[in-house]
C-alpha cells in the first residue's frame, strides 16, 4: 500500500511536472521528471543526473542493447530518459544467453514490457547453413519476425571465427548460402546489424591497458591470440567489405565501430567507399577516447550521419534489477560526459578531455542516425 501510494505522488509530482513545462522545449523538459525521480531513494545512483537529463532531452536512442529479463523498473528506466532501445538477439551456440528460442521469448517479454521504449533485432541459427531448405526456411522465418514487430537482424562474429564447413573450411559473412537473407532483409526494408570479427586485440599478446584484456581473459575461446589456426581479422572484415559491396541495397550497421576500433580513419575510409554503411560506438567508446582527441571529434562532425550511439550494455534474466540499473545509468552519464562536455573523465590511469561535440551532431549520433538507418527503431518513425 505504501509503495501504492508513493508510486501514485510520483506519477501526480511527473504529470504536474511536465503539465508545467509542456510548452518549453530541449533540456527544461527534462528536468521535473528527474526531480521526480530524485524522490525514490531506491533509484540513487552515483550516475550524475546532470548528465542524464541532458542525455533525456535529446530522446536517446541506444542501438545495441541485449535485454532478456521483464522488469517494470526499466519500463520506468526508459520512459524517465525518454530513452528507446534496439534489443538484440544473439545467436550464440556457446548459450551465454540460453538458447536462441528461449532468448527471444525473453528479448519479446523485455519489449512488450517496454511500452514501445524497445524494438526487436532478431537472429537466425548460422549453423544450419548446410541444411537443404536453410535459405528458404530462414526467410519464411524472419518475414514472420518482421511481421511481429522486428526492425532488424544480427549476425554475429561466429560467421567468419567459429562456423565451418563439414570440410573444415571457416565459414565467412560473405557466403553465398546468407546471399538470400541478405536480400530479403534489404527487400523488407530492414537493417542489417553485424558484429563482423574483433578488436585487433583478439589477435595480439596479452595487454592489460587494452580495453578488451579482462574479456579475453574470461574468454579465451574467442581469443585467437590462442588459436592462430583461426582466419585472421583481415580475412574476416575483406569478406564483410564484399558483403557490402556485393549488397548495395542492405543497410549495414557494424556493430563495435565495424570492428576499426583503433583508427577511425579506417572506419572513414570505409564510409567513403560504401553508403550503405554506418557503424554503432557499442563497448568501444573506449577506443574513441584513447585516440587523438581532436581527431576523433573531426571524424565524428564530418560523419555525422553514420555512427549510431549504441551501448551493449546487458540486462541478463541471471541479473538483479538494481545492478543492472545503476550499470545503464553510470553508463549513460558517462558517455555523455565523454561526447558532450568538456569535463575531464578518468579511463584506467589515463586523463580523458570530453570531445564537447556541437547539438546538432550530438542529436544525430544520439537519435537521428537511429532513426534512419534502422527505420522503425522507433514506434512512430515507420
Ligand atoms: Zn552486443
């Protein structure tokens, strides 16, 4: 009963709040809701609200999300930051996320539990490649998918590191057994999202000051370092270039910065040869801060039509709620910290300057690029 009436005075304090400042625009908008928010000391967090509500007034969209737990709470979450969510589904054989079906049962719940804050980026199994009616069974399966509501599908880095042929032969993205899904996603009017190979540390000696080391470490069998009978990187992203190149119709979101991490020149010049390629900053803002700074905020202004604010930040059915909240949150905040002000930010033992990007390029980076290049990311923008 209490929590009834406390949940009651903060929808009243929020109605009251924006009743108040309906006709103001931009950063004020944000501002009642939050002071509203302040009030449920359940929701405190180290994350600085500053931050967050001026990351709410630009109507964020995170276009790399993996969310397969319903909670209200994040309903809550997303409709506080104005916040829409591109949910992910992964086609991992390794099960991190449990089976594919019961993964998208849950990927499903998460939406319908958003109300309309989450979309669904759908998978397909790359293992039953070599079955007869693969193709065809693939794309009866995503129409249907489509049809209930998905904007998008994945492909993960298991084409091109894991998948093989019963002659031993690794399995690229640029196969012609996924030519047919690849064209039926562009026919649909939908977007490809691929997590085409890893950071080049995949590939190198151990380095505790490289961003991926603790994952590594935790996981080996996608290490190559480990494994140097595995295709190399430059094999793997060649064959995701021909993807884009064979398949100018598709749009192609990279997930990871394309895997380019480590020079966004490289990321530039593949923006320049292929238009239908935009890449999301999902789990490598890191690498954006530790490079050049000045030359990072160049490549953002100049290709500010094709890089997409995307997180990969998880909420897990293993998860507690509040964890998982706080983790967003301080997420959030710090990337906008990082992208939009000038406030020094700590990253391992180095000194980070923010790149105080102008609005117009935060508004596309953070909602705009979302919108257009994966259409129906949110409910209205169809
Ligand atoms: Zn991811």
């Amino acid at each position: 009963m209490r929590t009834q009436l406390k949940k009651a005075l903060l929808l009243w304090l929020m109605v009251a709040g924006m009743t108040f400042v309906g006709f103001q625009v931009g950063r004020l908008v944000a501002g009642p809701l939050f002071a509203a928010a302040a009030a449920d000391a359940r929701e405190q967090s180290s994350a600085s609200s500053d931050e967050l509500q001026a990351f709410a007034a630009l109507e964020p969209i995170d276009t790399h999300v993996h969310a397969f737990k319903s909670d209200p709470a994040f309903a809550d979450l997303m409709a506080r930051l104005r916040l829409h969510v591109l949910d992910i589904c992964v086609a991992d054989t390794r099960r991190s996320f449990g089976d594919l079906a019961t993964e998208t049962a849950r990927a499903e719940g998460f939406v319908q539990a958003s109300q309309g804050h989450a979309r669904l980026c759908v998978t397909f199994d790359p293992f039953a490649f070599q079955q007869k009616d693969f193709a065809q069974t693939t794309v009866k399966q995503l129409r249907q998918e489509f049809t209930d509501g998905g904007v998008a599908v994945k492909i993960w880095k298991n084409i091109g590191m894991e998948l093989k042929t019963s002659d031993g032969r690794y399995v690229m993205p640029d196969d012609p057994a996924f030519e047919p899904i690849y064209q039926e996603i562009a026919a649909q009017n939908k977007t490809l999202v691929a997590h085409v190979a890893e950071p080049s540390s995949c590939w190198q000696p151990p380095n505790p000051d490289s961003p991926d080391y603790d994952y590594y470490k935790e996981n080996p069998q996608w290490y190559m370092y480990l494994h140097p009978d595995h295709p190399r990187k430059e094999v793997i992203l060649a064959a995701r270039d021909h993807l884009l190149a064979e398949n100018p119709e598709l749009r192609v979101v990279g997930a990871h910065l394309g895997s380019m991490e480590t020079d966004v020149d490289e990321i530039a010049k593949h923006f320049d040869r292929y238009p239908n390629f935009a890449v999301d900053t999902a789990a490598r803002m890191e690498y954006l801060m530790i490079q050049p700074r000045e030359k990072v905020r160049n490549f953002l202004i100049k290709y500010q039509d094709r890089v997409l604010y995307g997180t990969d930040l998880e909420f897990l059915n293993s998860e507690a709620t509040p964890e998982a909240l706080k983790d967003w949150r301080d997420t959030y905040a710090r990337d906008w910290k990082f992208l939009a002000t000038d406030q020094v930010l700590q990253y391992k033992s180095r000194q980070i300057e923010g790149l105080d990007l102008p609005e117009p390029v935060l508004r596309r980076i953070y909602h705009d690029n979302a919108t257009h290049w994966i259409p129906g990311i949110v409910a209205t923008s169809k």
